[in-house]
C-alpha cells in the first residue's frame, strides 16, 4: 500500500468497502449534494450515539459510523427513499450470504 494511503505505517482502509464509503462522501460534498458542516455533523452524531445502538467504541466501527452517516444524509437530502435504501442493503446482505468464499458479490439482475 502506498505510504499516502496509511497512518503510523498502518493501513488508513481495511477493507476496499472502506475506502468506498469515504470516496463517496468525498464526491456528494465535492459535487454539492451535502456540505462538508453537514457530513461533520452528521458523522459526529452517528458517533456520539455508537453506544445507543450497541457500536463498540473502540474505533473497530468507524467505518460503519460513516455508512450509518451516509445513509442518514442521502436519504435527508431525498438523493435515495429509505424504503429503496433499506431493499438495497438487504439484495446486497443477501447476495453476500449466498455467495461461495472467494468470489465476487453480485447482485441478481445487476
């Protein structure tokens, strides 16, 4: 991994998901859909209450933290129905589970 890409010599993302969800908050504040006040609040929001929806706090979450963010501001900002959102997360959990190790996730119809 590139030395730009971690910090104290480890990894910034775990998980290529990770490095997603931050590319995508990056593009809805550059493109206008949310503000950078916005996604600041609402992430540290999202922090604040880890606890009240059994997060650990340890920062092992924190990437989940900004899912539970992004979500909460696209749907605020009517870019996605919560009703679609939720259809969504749930084909994806599925097609997850039905997935053999090793190979890619896709969802039916995609």
């Amino acid at each position: 991994m590139p030395a730009g890409l971690r910090d104290n010599n480890e990894p910034v993302f775990h998980e290529p998901w990770q490095a997603q969800a931050f590319a995508l908050a990056v593009s809805l504040i550059e493109s206008g859909k949310i503000s950078w006040n916005e996604w600041a609040e609402t992430l540290g929001d999202e922090i604040f209450r880890a606890p009240d929806h059994g997060i650990a706090e340890d920062g092992t979450a924190y990437y989940e933290l900004w899912l539970r963010a992004l979500e909460r501001l696209v749907t605020q900002a009517g870019l996605v129905d919560s009703t679609r959102l939720s259809g969504l997360k749930n084909a994806w959990w599925q097609a997850y589970h039905d997935t053999p190790h090793g190979q890619p996730v896709q969802l039916p119809g995609r």
